[in-house]
C-alpha cells in the first residue's frame, strides 16, 4: 500500500476511535465522574509504561509541570461534562454539541494567542448558532445534555489552545502523563463535593460491573494512550491542515456507530439531523477557508 495513502487510512481509523468513545461512555455502568476518575488513571500508567520501556525520563521542570496538571484539570472536566452529556440524552446529542469544538477555538485562541479574531470565523460561528437553534427548537427534551455537550466543547477548544504552545517546549508523551496525572487528581478532589451534593445519599460508585472493566481499558488503553500516540506519529508525515480537516469528521463518524451499536434508543427527528448538519457543514468550511486565507497572505506577501 502507498505509504501516504496508509496514513491517510490510519488518521480516519484514529478519528473512527475517538468518535466510539460517546458510546463506551454509555456502554461502562460507571457514572461520568467515576468513569473519568477510572480513564485518566489508567491512562496515566499506561503512558507511564511507555516511557519505562523506552527507558526516557519522564520529568519535566517543576513550573511547566504545575501548568501541565492544571489543564489535565479542565481536561477532566471536559471529560465529564462529555460522559454526563451522553448520559441525560444521547450519543448522538452529546456528540452534536461537541461538533462545535473548533468553532470554540477559533474564538479562544485569539484570546489566549492575543490574535486577531477573522471574520470568516465569526460567519461560521453564526451558522454554528442556528444549528444548535434548529435542534434546541425541536429536541427541547435533550437541551440539559445538549448545554454540558457545549460547555465540553468549550473546555476542548481551551486545553487545546494552551496544549498548542505547550508541545512547542515539552514531549508530548509528557504532558499527556501529568495531563492524565491532573485529571485523575482533579475528578479525586471533585469527588469530594459529588459524594455530599450530586449523588443523593448513594456515594461513589468504585465497583465495576459486567463488562466494565473491558470497555474502560479500550476506553483508557486504545481511544486515549494508543489513538494519541498514533496521531503524534502521523502529525510528522500529514499537513495540519490534513488532520484537523479529518478530526472533523468526528462527530459524523461518532453518531453513525451511535446509530448503528446502540439502535433505537440513538434514533433522533429528522430536525436534529438537519440541525447537526448545519453544525458539520460550517465546521468543514472552517479549515477550508482558515487556509484559503493563509494563502491568500502568502500571495499578498509575496507580491
């Protein structure tokens, strides 16, 4: 097989992973929050594993380490405002909202990179809104998992701006270690607040059951360790422009396998689609036109 065209294959497989993991978070009896106590736990020793076999230091200075952990902590509860999302509505829902992730960016990360904002972005971000305004018009049942989807989505949109200019000084198996490290960190602590306020006198759920313990090691080991550790290696031979184009394709992937693995229960009106729709077609312009107008400064700057 072409090599490219392999990697081509293999960045849609990692995309396919990551879109599965919705459904992994209603096929785990485990609360959200318990849930992503349990990944980012067993994700962290798995990374941990690598750098042993590898025999690398997995070290980091003690400042850079603080501002690591930190984001693990919006990482963790961007993970389990996700989970609880898909949990008080459905896959398909959760995922919906979460297609407005680089949407989220493109607002962020002018704030955080003192950028200016482009007004192609604000363009798709309206069409964004009326997406999200034909779903919430129509599936009103669903807007309590559709909000946690959105707030997810914002949480995404800043750990992935801050991880941005993070890789350009550290590893990135080495933040994916104190970020795992902070996460499981933050969802302990969090525990605190949950077992008291949000669990009406049942506690914490620590026992797994049937086939948990299954579904969160593919969870742990193969949608984070092994799909981050793919998409690193990849990120060397693809253009930014190819992946990001391609990580897109996320929610259309994640609520096809919703569809398909959990039936019934994921089969929505025919507004939500459109809705969704609106969402996925303003979301695949955006890196079109992000790099039709990087190209266009390249041709005014050379002329």
């Amino acid at each position: 097989m072409n090599p490219t065209l392999k990697d081509y294959l293999m960045l849609h497989f990692i995309v396919l992973i990551w879109g599965f993991s919705a459904i992994l978070g209603l096929l785990i009896s485990l609360p959200a929050l318990e849930l992503v106590f349990y990944r980012t736990l067993i994700a962290s020793i798995g990374v941990a594993f690598l750098f042993l076999i590898k025999k690398e230091s997995i070290l980091i200075p003690a400042p850079a380490m603080i501002k690591v952990v930190a984001t693990g902590f919006v990482i963790a509860l961007h993970w389990i405002l996700f989970f609880w999302s898909a949990r008080v509505s459905t896959a398909s829902v959760c995922l919906a909202g979460m297609a407005t992730t680089s949407l989220w960016t493109a607002l962020v990360e002018p704030i955080i990179n003192r950028t200016k904002v482009k007004w192609y972005e604000v363009g798709l971000g309206l069409m964004v809104i009326s997406g999200l305004l034909v779903i919430f018009s129509f599936e009103t049942g669903y807007w309590l998992g559709l909000s946690m989807a959105l707030v997810s989505a914002l949480l995404s949109a800043v750990f992935s701006t801050i991880n941005g200019r993070l890789t350009q000084r550290h590893d990135p198996y080495q933040i994916t270690f104190y970020e795992m490290a902070g996460a499981c960190l933050f969802s302990l602590l969090f525990m605190l607040v949950y077992s008291q306020f949000m669990t009406d006198g049942a506690g914490i759920q620590w026992s797994w059951i049937g086939n948990d313990w299954f579904w969160l090691f593919v969870l742990s080991g193969i949608c984070t360790v092994y799909a981050f550790s793919v998409s690193v290696e990849l990120m060397k031979r693809l253009s930014v422009f190819t992946v990001n184009l391609t990580i897109n394709l996320e929610p259309v992937y994640g609520i096809i396998l919703a569809v398909l693995i959990l039936g019934e229960s994921e089969k929505m009106t025919s507004q939500f689609y459109l809705g969704t729709a609106i969402i996925l077609v303003s979301v695949l312009f955006y890196p079109v036109f992000n790099y039709w107008n990087k190209r266009r400064k390249v041709v005014r700057t050379l002329g």
